[in-house]
C-alpha cells in the first residue's frame, strides 16, 4: 500500500477501503508519512467529500490512534455529553450534578480554553485545590462512589486527532463536515462512555454558523457514534449570543452555583434540562424526554444536584466552602461599567467578538502556554431583544489593570448591534436529533 495511491484515488472521488484510512492515520502518526503527502491528502478530501462509511472510519483509526479508555470497572451505563464550543458555556458543571445525582454515572474527560472558547478544567481548577489529574484507578473509583468526575484529557488521547489537527489548520482544510466530525467524535470515542450527548452550537459565536450547517456536522456526529455502537444523539443550540450572562472562569463557576439553585438565565437553565433529559433517556433513567426534563427541574429544586456538586468539587480536593460561599473567590482588581451609547433593542451579538473580548480581559489563552487570569471575564446585562436606554449599564468587565479594561470596552460595544425596532426573542433550543 502506498500513500501515493491513496492520494491518488481520493483526488478522483473513489472510496477508500478502511484498511487503506487506517494504513494513512497510522503511518502519518508514527512519522512514515510525511507532512506533505498529508495536506495533499486532506486538500483532496475537502474538494472531493468523504463518503458516511470513509468518515466512521476515520474516526475509528484516530480514536484507535492512542489510548482507548476502557470504563468497564465503572457500574452501570456511562452517560458523556460534549460542546462544540462557545461563549459563556459552563453547562458541564450544572448538568454532570444533576444526572449524577439520578443516578447515572459522568466519567468525563473535558479540556483547557483557548481563544474565545472556554474550558471546563479552567473553571474547575478556580477552586482552591481541585485536582484534575486523577489516576484511572482513582477516576474509576470516584464515579463508582459518587457517580462524577471530570478529569483532564490524557496527552495520549486520539494523538492522530491532535497531529492531523495542527496540519489542518495551516493548510485551510479545517472546514470541511467529515474533518470536523471525526475529529470530535474520535475523542469522544475513546474516552469510552456509552451514551454520547453532543451540544452542537450555532451562530456568530460557533464554528457552525448557521443552524442548517450546525444540523448537518450534528447528523453527522450522531451517525458516527451509532455506527461505532454508542448510544449518540445531539442537541443543537444557539450562540448567536453568550450562553447565560457570564464569560470567564470564576464568573461561569458562580453563574453554575446559582443555576444550580434554581436561579439561572432562561437560556443556560433550558439548555442544561434538555442536555440533562437526554443523557437520562439515553442512561435508561428516564422514560421519555419530557420526563427526563421534569426529572432534571426536580434534582435542582430539591437540592440534590448541588449537593452532588460540593461533594464533587470536595472528591476531587477542591474547597467546598467556595461553592457554599462562592463570594469567597478573588474579585478582579478593575471592575468597569460598560454603558448603552443610546437607545434601542439589543439586535445582534458578534458573539466570537464578545469572547475575544474576555481574552483581552485576561480570562482565556491566545496560545497553550499562555496563563489565565480566572477573576477576569464580563458579566452581562443584557440579551438579544432587550430595549436598553442610553446610558444604561449593559456590561461589567472584570480585569487586572485599567489598560485591559479599556481595549475590551472598546471591542465589546463593536460587537453588540442596537435597533430602532423591536427584536423577537429567539429559543435556544434549536433542533434535537
């Protein structure tokens, strides 16, 4: 088998067998293929398409590429879910509690920030002592004891995933449907669990930018991991603006708390039921979706799912007393009001823009190395369709000095669009597959 003949075949349209993709993951990942040969590989893929089976397959030879976390030692089925990223999404750290606390175990895996794109370990790691590099046997025995953990993902996790990755995005073969399908999904595949809820994001602050396109990459993924034997299916949601009111890590953390009490922002509390109800029905806990729904409203309003949350952050070493007082956590040493120029309904967010502006802010990383400031971030004050007056404060930014303060002033109110009329209030729930 050559790699040339690979690459020739593809260039012509033909379907690759799996034992040729597997001979390509492989060989690309231990070195014998060079980098070359790959782009022009992934150049024709993007021109010419991948078939459903040649996608399954690519995600199996990645996901296969590296560690393949074996959950067996845990009870029970594992319930999983996985964002494909936005602005203000801390949905792990409200619905993981509230199944957890029904009974169906959360063994997940969850990742850094980087760019405008938060990160669960980041929001985690605001809590004095949490420790996120469980060992197996430890992870194990915690979801077995309490039914959650949420740990780092390992450096050898779909490796394939992470050296195709790097070349993609130097050589703009990012955007095509099965790249990024695969991609997900070979990591979600190898983290191991057997219920597999995907948050697929749509709008200006999501790689998907329009709801047909987040519905296709959610069919997509859905069909991967039921044709890899998961139990898979995908909730797609809106980020044409932030999800909640909150965008940064100790900020997202106390926005959590008080959804976890109950007292949420409609989106955030909508999005965590239905995510919540759909690992439930797929765990075997709930009958149907309207019942896995009421299921998760109950956990919250009884308070179990809080108390499942401190006795998380607690089991992982983490001080509980910040989720009992989540006053306690530092404050920013610059908190600036940002107010409305004039009049007007909110009519559209340039949500990526509004990220970008919390990086400013110090609240995420531009690169791996970079370190994070977890007091800074925005508190918003308002959602799309809401009629502000001139001088009304829409915004708090949080920040280390007056400098960073500013420039993200600056970048926040470019990103929000004011109108003469009214502006309907759309649903966040926008399809579930």
């Amino acid at each position: 088998m050559r790699m040339y003949d690979c690459i020739s075949s593809k260039k012509a349209g033909r379907e690759l067998s799996g034992e040729e993709i597997e001979y390509i993951v492989r060989g690309f990942t231990s070195g014998e293929i060079p980098d070359y040969q790959m782009s022009a590989f992934l150049m024709a893929v993007c021109l010419k398409g991948m078939t459903e089976q040649e996608t399954l397959s690519l995600t199996m030879a990645m996901a296969k590429s590296g560690d393949m976390l074996d959950l067996s030692p845990i009870s029970g089925k594992k319930a999983d879910k996985h964002s494909t990223g936005g602005v203000g999404d801390k949905t792990t750290l409200i619905v993981g509690p509230i199944v957890a606390s029904l009974g169906v175990a959360v063994a997940k895996m969850s990742g850094r920030g980087l760019g405008h794109t938060g990160g669960t370990i980041d929001k985690l790691e605001s809590f004095p002592g949490f420790q996120t590099g469980l060992s197996e046997e430890a992870f194990f025995s915690q979801v077995n004891k309490i039914k959650l953990a949420v740990i780092a993902q390992t450096a050898n996790l779909a490796p394939a995933d992470k050296k195709i990755y790097a070349l993609r995005d130097v050589t703009a073969t990012v955007d095509n449907m099965s790249l990024i399908a695969s991609s997900i999904m070979s990591k979600k595949l190898a983290a191991g669990a057997d219920v597999i809820v995907l948050d697929v994001k749509a709008g200006s602050g999501a790689f998907m930018k329009t709801k047909e396109d987040a519905i296709a990459l959610a069919e997509m993924m859905t069909k991967i991991g039921n044709g890899a034997g998961r139990q898979t299916c995908a909730v797609v949601t809106d980020m044409s603006q932030p999800l909640g009111y909150c965008i940064g890590n100790i900020l997202e953390v106390q926005e959590a708390i008080e959804a976890l009490h109950g007292k949420g922002a409609k989106d955030l509390m909508d999005a965590s039921y239905t995510l919540a109800a759909q690992m439930l029905l797929g765990a075997g806990r709930a009958v149907d979706f309207k019942s896995g729904y009421e299921l998760a409203e109950t956990a919250v309003k009884d308070g179990s799912a809080f108390e499942k949350f401190c006795e998380f952050i607690a089991a992982q070493g983490g001080d509980v007393s910040y989720a009992r007082e989540p006053e306690k956590f530092p404050q920013a040493a610059v908190k600036r009001e940002v107010r409305a120029k004039k009049d007007g309904y909110i009519g559209a967010m340039q949500t990526e823009e509004i990220g970008l502006a919390s990086l400013v802010l110090g609240a995420g990383r531009e690169t791996k190395e970079s370190s994070v400031d977890y007091s800074a971030g925005i508190r918003m004050c308002i959602k799309t369709g809401d009629f502000v007056a001139k001088g009304d404060i829409i915004a708090l930014l949080y920040a280390g000095n007056e400098a960073k303060a500013a420039a993200a002033e600056e970048r926040f109110l470019a990103a929000i669009t004011l109108s003469e009329e009214p502006v309907e209030k759309s649903s966040h729930v926008l399809a579930i597959l």
